[in-house]
C-alpha cells in the first residue's frame, strides 16, 4: 500500500531525499522543509515522480 516518493529542492529543482506514503490517506503531494546540500540550507522539498 505504501509507495516509495522522490523528494527535490524547490530552489536548484535537484533530487535529494526518497521516503514512502500511503497514497490512500494521503492522495496529494507531500511537502517537507528539509536541508539541501547543494543550496546549503533548509528549503522546501515537493513530492516528485
């Protein structure tokens, strides 16, 4: 039941997490504040394909 997502930076648009959700609880896109190696510093990363 659970899918495996990709996590990239709204800022540089590169992929640097993955993480798993339920796609039945949750059916829109997940947004995390996470840190990005390649901005240095904490940004916004959307759910992508």
């Amino acid at each position: 039941m659970r899918d495996i997502i990709t996590l990239a930076c709204t800022e540089c648009k590169r992929k640097n997490y993955t993480t798993t959700k339920n796609k039945k609880n949750t059916p829109d896109k997940l947004q995390f504040n996470k840190y990005c190696k390649f901005c240095r510093c904490h940004t916004p990363h959307k759910e992508t394909k």
